[in-house]
C-alpha cells in the first residue's frame, strides 16, 4: 500500500518529463501508447494510474509542447495521436536538465552522509 | 508567456462551453473507450478471461467519473461555466414565480433607485469640495453684538484692514457685497445684478478667469473702472465670443472695460452676479458696515486659533472705533458650515439616513420572501449535497437568485433614480446650493453599485445560509415537515417583520412631527395678504433731483393705478429683509421722560395706501393719508412688535419717538398707527421692530418695491406694459423683473417642504412595504399552519376564533414593532429638535396618531389571509398529514 503511494507520489512530478521523453524517443503516439511505455521502461515500478494522464495530455497540450490529432491506430481503430512541438522539445531539455541538476546534488549530499561516520570513528 | 496561452486554451473552452455541450467531452469519450478496448485486449493476450481482462482494465485505468471532472476543469474556466450555469437555473425559478419576482425586483428598485438619488443630493451639497482652492481653509467673518442679537452683520473696510495686520492665523482677508447696477445698453437702461470685490478675492480664492485676467489693487488705486463678466452674461449676451473681451460697457453711466471673463457657475459664497467690480480701500475713512468678509487660514492654523486671534486682537484697535461699535465681536465661521448651515446639514443627514432604513425594509422583505420560498427547496439541496455538490458550490448556488434579482433591481432602480434626480433639480429648495447640480457622476454610479452589492447580498445570503445549516439529508418524514421550514425559519421572518415595522415608525414619526411643524407654519399669520400681488423693483436714476424722484414715484404709481386689473398698488422700500440693522432709538416716554435703546429693526418708506393694499391689519390709530406731508408733522406708523418693545403696556398712539441718541439731530416721529406685525424674514422667525414712514414726508430711495395685486390672467405682459410706461416717463429709469409675493414668501419654507415631502414619501414607501412583509409573513404562516388550523376546526373551533388567533398573531408583530421603534424614533426626534417648528419632539399626540397607522396597516394587511384561513375544510387540512 505504502509502496504504490510513494511510486504515485514521485510520478506527478515527472510525469511531464516522462510524457515528453516518451513522444520524443518513439515520435507521435497515442494516449494509451504513451502509458505502456511508461510502464515498460520503469519495468513495472512505476504504476501510474492511467486515467491521469490525460488531464496531464491536456495540460501539455494548453502549454503548447505537445500537438494532437485523430488518426487511426495500428489495429484500425480511431485514437487521439499526440506529438512533441518545437516548443516541448526545449522544454524536455530543461526539464532533463533541472531533473539531472536535483539528482547529483541529492547523490553528493547522500555520499557525504555515508562517508562521514566512518571519519568520526577514527 | 506558457501561463497565457493556458488561460487563452481555457477561455476557448469555455465560449464553446456557452455553445452546448462540448466536442471536447465526446473527444474525451472516444479516447478513453479507446484506452480501455487497448488495455482489455493486450489483458487477454496475457490470458485473462475476458471478464478478468475487463476488470483490470478499469481497475489500472482508476477512475473514469474524477479524470473527466479534472479533464472538465482544466480545459475551461469551470468557476465562470458554473456562474453561467446557476445564473440560468435562478431566471428559469425566477420566471416559474412571476409574483415573487415582479415583488422583490419592485421594492428594490425603489429602495435602490431613492437611495442613489438621495446619495447624489448628499454629494453635490454637502459632500463634493466647493470649487476654490484648499475651500477647508476659507472662513466667513462676521461683526455681531450677540448680547442685542445682532448676528451676521456685515463689516467696514477700515475694520477689514486691522484684522488683516493683526491675524496671525489668516493669510489673507477679501471683502465682497451684491451691487445693484445698471446697464445701458440700445433698448435703454436695465438693472442688472451685479457684485463688488476687492482685487485680492480672486487670487484669495484661487480662481482663474476663463479668459482675460483679474483686478489688481494698482489698477484699482489708479481709479481704472475694469469689470469681470459671469460665463452667463458673456454667452447671453455677448455671444460668447473672445472678442468681447476688451470691449466697453456702460455701467452705471460709466465706461467700464471687460478684462476678463469668469469660469461658468463661479459664485462667491452664495453670491451670484453678472458683472463684477472691484473697489479699493477708502483712506482715512472707516467706511460703512456693508461688506461681507471672507478670508483664508494660513496652512496649519485652525478656525479656532483664527477666531481666538482675531478675538484676541480686538482689543488693540477698539478704541479707534467709534463708541456703537466698540462692543462688537467678530465671529469666524467655516465657510463649508455658512453654505450649508448646522440646521440644513442636519436635515439632509436625517433624510439620508430615513432613505437608507427605507432600502434596509426593502431588502429585509426580500430577504423574507425569499426565506419561505427557499424552504420548499430543501429536498433538491439535499439531492445536490448527495451527489457530491461542495457546500461553497452550493452556497453560490443559492446566492446567485439573490444576486440576479439585485442587479436586475439596480439597473432599474438607477433608472429610477434619473427620474429621481430630474424631480428634485426641479422642484427642490433654492436655498441649498448646489442643489441643482445633482446628477448620475460616476461617483453616484458607483454608490449605486455598492447598494446593489449591498442588496444582493442581504437578500441572497441568509436564504443560502439558513438552508446550509439544516441538517442535509435526503428527504424522509423528517424532511417533509422541515420542508415547512421549522421554527428557525419562522422566527427569522418574523424578525424581519418586527423590524420592517420599527423602521417604518420611526419614518412616520419623523413625517409627522414635520407635518405638525409645516402646518405650525402654515398658521403663521405673515400680516399681509400675498395672494395676486406681483413684486417689481423700480429704480430712478442717480442724476435726478429729489423732488424730481418724487414725482416720478408719483407718476409711476397713478399710471399702475390706472391700469384696468390693477386692483390695489403701493410702494415699499423693501419687504423681505436680509439682515436686521441695530438702530438706537430714543423713545418718548410721555411725563417727560424719555429712554433710549438699540432695537433690531427697519425702517421703510412707504406709498400712502400701501399697508392697505398689502392686507395688514391696522390694529390701532389711523393710516397715512394725503394729508400728510412734507410740511406737516413728521409721522410714522410703527407695527406691534415695536409697541410692545418701547411702550410695554402703555398706548403709543400720539407718542413720539427719534432715531438715535436723544441729542442727534434727526427728527421726533409721532406714531399715529399700529399694524399687526409683518413676517418681513419669514414665517418661522420672530417678528422684529419696524416702522413705516410715509414716502412724500422722507426723502425719496434709490429704489423702491412696486406693489400691485392683479388680477390679471399674465402677469408678464401686465409687468411689460408698466415697464414701458416707465420707460416713457423717464428714460434711464428702470423696472426689474416681477415676482410674485406668494412665490418670494414662499421661498423662505420651501427647503421645510421639501424636507417635509420627501419624509412622507419615504414613511408611506416604508409602510406600504411593512404591510407587503407582514402580509406575505401571515400567509406564509396559515400555509405551514394550515394542519393546525384544521385540527382547531375539527376539535371545534369557530371560524370566529381563527379569525382572531391569525389577526392576533399579526397585531402581535406590528405591535413589537412599535414597540422597539418608538424609543429610536424618540431619541432621533431629540437629535433633530432644530428641524421642528412649536412642537415638541415628544408630543403624545402626533405619536399617537402616528403609531395608529401602521397598527391599522398590520391589521388591513391581515384580514384577507385571515379570512382565507376561516374557510379552510378541516377534512382537507387533515388529509395533508
């Protein structure tokens, strides 16, 4: 219960990134596309609970990174195709860069926790 | 720059919102069924059962119902979608009740449109800053003798001057004074008015010309005649154009240069004139006490610290001044408070102040009506609250009714109020200035946005409230009989009521006491007969000689008479006086005694026949006749208040009296008449000392008032053909405009009528709405009663004792009214004490009758429910259960 919390916790705040970096590696994809992906290449450690996604589609899409249009899907059916703008493709570089930025200072400042009860010991 | 094509993304949604339902829902719909068709099949390629793969689809995906409604909310501005939304739910309720709609939106828009009205009253007098510089600075100075009532007297220049050099809280001090002049123009001589200044008014007061400049004290040394002209006079008569600036007039028979023109609507104080002069300081001479004062306070000083100096100060100059005048006082008054005086100050709150408790029964009834109309709307809000509805959502809801009836309300009700505003510029009291310059500003517009604010929110709120805090469960038996609103409901509305009717009698004892003032003054006998009598100046020219006047007076009076209509005529100095004069007179007292004292008083010539053509009644003696004149015994008749004054209890027929000291050298007056007093300040003060004189024993005025009671059907024609007889008489002799004597008489009442109109109108709008709550209130009662009432009848009651029992209940609430009111409408009688004329604030009588009105109203209002009540069939009552 606790674990599922804690993965939907750490998925709101990335999921931008997520969706971004998903449309720009595999280019336009569905909505459903997009969540399956998600989930294969966090290999199954992050759940998200699908149905967020599309307010998140939404939102992305009032910004202005993502277009939209309906086309028809690999099994002939219609579905919303959703791809990255010129726009959300800066906005993936930031966002990686912001993302990369907080990780190594958490990773440093959790390095020097490590190290520094050995020291006292001595 | 991401934030605005956000919100830009979202007001696309909502205006296609507004368009019906939206392609982005079913856009929605498809994507999502699309999803789960996805998910279910690659869920049975991974070998679940078809009912298995459905339910982990649904059960991945989570919530479909909170996706669309985040979904909903992020693609438009749902505040606005749901603002939409409830203000078409309130019209469609609104329309379903056309009764309760017409009614609330009625009584608003009258609260509301009075109420805005009165406001623009308030600004334009008291409110808006007058049109000078830093006006919180400018003072009215006053010379007054408060131990023989000599207040508002004008002062002498030389006195000016020394409270100029002495004053350290004033910066500066202007002198003004009215001036009759005279215009010669191609149609002949004409009085104009006119306005004498000292050359630092201006500067003193900080206003500009429009065109031109203004004097100054160089060129009014030099004895330069330069005059200012009014806005009016140059577009009415000079055409507007800029080239009259420059140009001569004729003024007085003297060339006068026009070296500016005055901004529109510019007065000095209450002083208003055409042509402005300037007049310098005569040296060495005290001058005459004839001038209005005004002055400034330096920056920082106060009214207090100016009149403590000037005070103060006196004491250095008095010795100078001769010995009459030496125990004068100088008062310093504000001149936001000589404008508009305490009294009418006073006033006008008062009636703001009634307007406003006429707006808060308004919106209380509305309030009350909506209350029971809310009632019957428990079960539908407690179906919202299942369904998920928030209690702010809810709220909004609820508001929303209130606050449309409010808007529709104040855009009629400002309508209202242009009308309004239109009536009052027209038939308001002349004496307040700037009465007439009320109108819808932006400032006004604004007031009546607040009041509708105001208004929606007393009426929206409470219903919203009172039905939150009931318990919101679904309907059962319980929320059958809540449904009648229970007793926290009923109490409210009946509050409403008592205080509907608290309010109501303090307007009515206000009007009441103000009717018993009007009609106190009414009684007032102003010792003449006003009706028909036209009023005209009549003015000879400067040039003629004394016994050339009188002739002319005598020329002019016998070709009036002669007029066919012309039923009586007469001449006057002057009827209505502005100020008293203190005048030392040296009475007679018969065993060659005499005493001398200082009366506030007149004097007036007077034609022969004149106190018989007014209609005052000669108490005593005899009139003037043709016997007496300029040869013959000096003789006066003098009027009762001045017997009394200098002969207590003694005739004063035969008496002789002088004016001034008993050494000066005027001469002795014997009285051979008394007349009832004449009301020459109005009905409502005190009648003063006056005598009269006759015209061919005094020396002839500069003008004279031309009395004559016509009855003539125009009177303007009547007015041109005496003007042209006068004309032919002499040419530079000139006849003012006619007025008529009931309208000058009534002038002095008619800031006491309005006062007294508008309080009557807001007492009946304040009553006719107390009857509209308490009539709504019982029906309202007799409605969730109306089981009660059957078991009554069905245990055996007679319709007799409902009757009674429903106009009981009624009576009861107008009665508490009453109650609560009375000792508020007491204590503001006491406060507006001034405004009253012989009677009392308290007096038993007027409150009695008063407090019978709205019994009575409660009453009437009452019978038709309760007679309706008798006849209701106990089986049909029962059945209800």
């Amino acid at each position: 219960m606790e674990n599922a919390r804690n993965k939907a916790e750490v998925l709101q705040g990335t999921l931008i990134l997520l969706v971004l970096q998903t449309l720009e590696s595999l280019g336009p994809l569905h909505g459903y596309g997009v969540a399956r992906r998600i989930e294969q290449i966090s290999q199954e450690t992050l759940q998200l609970n699908q149905g967020t996604l599309y307010p998140a589609l939404l939102r992305m899409e009032q910004e202005g990174w993502i277009t939209s249009c309906w086309s028809t899907s690999e099994n002939n059916r219609k579905a919303k195709f959703y791809a990255i703008s010129a726009t959300g493709r800066k906005r993936l570089v930031r966002e990686t860069e912001d993302w990369r930025r907080i990780s190594s200072t958490i990773e440093r400042f959790l390095e020097l926790q490590t190290s520094s009860p050995a020291k006292g010991r001595s | 720059m991401s934030w605005a094509s956000v919100q830009a993304a979202r007001l696309r949604g909502l205006l296609r919102s507004f368009r019906g339902r939206t392609h982005l829902d079913d856009e929605l719909d498809d994507e999502v069924q699309f999803h789960l068709e996805m998910q279910i099949e690659d869920n049975l390629k991974a070998g679940m059962d078809p009912a298995e793969a459905k339910q982990a689809a649904r059960r991945s995906f989570g919530s479909v119902a909170a996706m669309q409604q985040s979904y909903r909310e992020g693609s438009s501005i749902t505040l606005i979608e749901e603002a939409a939304q409830d203000l078409r739910y309130a019209l469609r309720l609104l329309r379903l009740s056309p009764g309760f709609a017409f009614t609330a939106v009625m009584v608003l828009t009258l609260a509301i449109g009075a109420n805005t009205a009165m406001f623009s009253v308030l600004n334009t007098v008291l409110l808006q800053p007058l049109p000078y510089h830093a006006p919180e600075r400018l003072a009215v100075l006053w010379t007054e003798d408060p131990s023989r009532n000599f207040r508002e007297g004008r002062s002498a220049l030389w006195d000016v001057q020394q409270w100029r050099a002495h004053s350290r809280s004033l910066e500066d001090l202007a002198t003004y004074d009215a001036m009759s002049m005279f215009l010669t123009g191609p149609g002949g001589v004409e009085q104009i008015t006119g306005a004498g200044i000292s050359p630092n008014l201006l500067p003193m007061l900080g206003v500009q010309p429009l065109l031109g400049r203004g004097f100054t004290a160089e060129e009014v040394a030099q004895g330069q005649r330069h005059i200012l002209i009014s806005h009016g006079f140059w577009q009415a008569r000079l055409g507007g154009s800029p080239g009259a600036l420059g140009t001569t007039l004729t003024v007085n028979n003297r060339p006068s240069q026009i070296i500016g023109i005055l901004p529109p609507g510019f007065q000095v104080a209450r002083l208003n004139a055409d042509i402005w002069e300037a007049h310098g300081r005569p040296e060495g001479v005290r001058g005459r006490e004839a001038w209005f004062v005004m002055g400034r306070l330096r920056p920082g000083a106060t009214f207090e610290q100016a009149q403590a100096d000037i005070t103060a100060g006196a004491s250095q100059w008095r010795e100078q001044l001769p010995a009459e005048a030496r125990g004068r006082t100088i008062r310093v008054v504000p001149l936001n408070l000589y404008l508009v005086g305490a009294q009418s100050r006073m006033g006008l709150w008062m009636l703001g102040g009634g307007v406003f408790c006429v707006f808060l029964i308004a919106a209380a009834n509305v309030t009350s009506l909506s209350l029971a109309r809310s009632a019957v709307r428990m079960r539908e809000i407690a179906m919202r609250a299942a369904l998920g509805a928030s209690a702010a959502r809810i709220l909004r809801q609820l508001c929303t009714e209130g606050f449309l009836l409010a808007l529709i309300a104040g855009l009629c009700g400002t309508l209202l109020a242009s009308v309004f505003i239109h009536l009052i510029r027209a038939f308001g009291p002349d004496n307040l200035p700037r009465l007439k310059d009320a109108a819808l500003d932006p400032l006004v517009l604004a007031c009546a946005l607040a009041i509708t604010l105001l208004a929606g929110i007393l009426v929206g709120l409470p219903p919203a409230l009172a039905l939150l805090r009931r318990d919101l469960r679904p309907s059962g038996a319980e929320g059958g009989r809540s449904v009648s609103g229970g007793v926290g409901v009923r109490r409210v509305r009946q509050s409403l009521v008592v205080a509907d009717f608290a309010l109501a009698i303090m307007l009515l004892a206000g009007a009441g006491l103000l009717i018993r003032s009007w009609w106190n003054v009414s009684g007032v006998d102003p010792g003449f007969r006003s009706e028909r009598v036209l009023v005209m100046e009549l003015s000879a020219p400067m040039a003629l000689s004394v016994p050339a006047k009188q002739s002319l007076y005598q020329q002019v009076l016998e070709t009036v008479q002669a007029l066919p209509d012309v039923e009586q005529a007469g001449y006057i100095g002057e009827l209505f006086k502005q100020n008293n004069r203190q005048e030392m007179v040296t009475v007679d007292q018969g065993n060659n005694g005499t005493a001398s004292g200082r009366l506030q008083f007149s004097a007036e010539e007077i034609s022969a026949h004149l106190l018989q053509a007014l209609g005052t009644p000669l108490l005593r003696g005899r009139p003037f006749s043709n016997q007496d004149r300029p040869e013959t015994t000096p003789v006066a008749i003098i009027n009762d208040a001045m017997a009394r004054r200098s002969w207590p209890g003694k005739d004063p027929l035969g008496r002789r009296f002088k004016l001034g000291p008993l050494d000066s050298a005027s001469p002795w007056y014997t009285v051979v008449g008394v007349v009832a007093n004449v009301r020459a300040q109005g009905p409502e003060r005190e009648a003063f000392p006056q005598m009269f004189v006759p015209l061919a024993q005094s020396t002839p005025p500069r003008t004279l008032d031309l009395f004559l009671r016509t009855a003539a059907k125009d009177p303007q024609r009547m007015a041109n053909t005496i003007r042209k007889a006068v004309h032919g008489l002499e040419k530079n002799a000139s006849l003012g405009a006619a007025a008529s004597l009931e309208e000058q008489f009534g002038a002095y009442t008619a800031e006491r009528r309005f006062q007294t109109a508008l309080l009557i109108a807001f007492s009946l709008t304040a009553l006719l709405m107390a009857a509209v709550g308490i009539n709504g209130l019982i029906q309202y009662s007799i409605a969730t009663r109306t089981q009660e009432i059957g078991v009554r009848l069905a245990v055996g009651a007679q319709t007799g004792e409902i009757f009674r029992m429903i106009l009981a209940e009624g009576l009861k609430l107008g009665l508490i009214g009453i109650a609560v009111g009375m000792p508020v409408a007491l204590l503001l009688g006491q406060a507006g004490a001034n405004l009253l004329f012989g009677v009392s604030p308290t007096d038993p009588a007027t409150l009695l009758v008063v407090s019978i009105l709205p019994v009575a109203v409660a009453a009437a209002s009452c019978v038709v429910p309760a007679r309706r009540a008798m006849r209701i069939d106990p089986i049909l009552a029962l059945r209800q259960y």
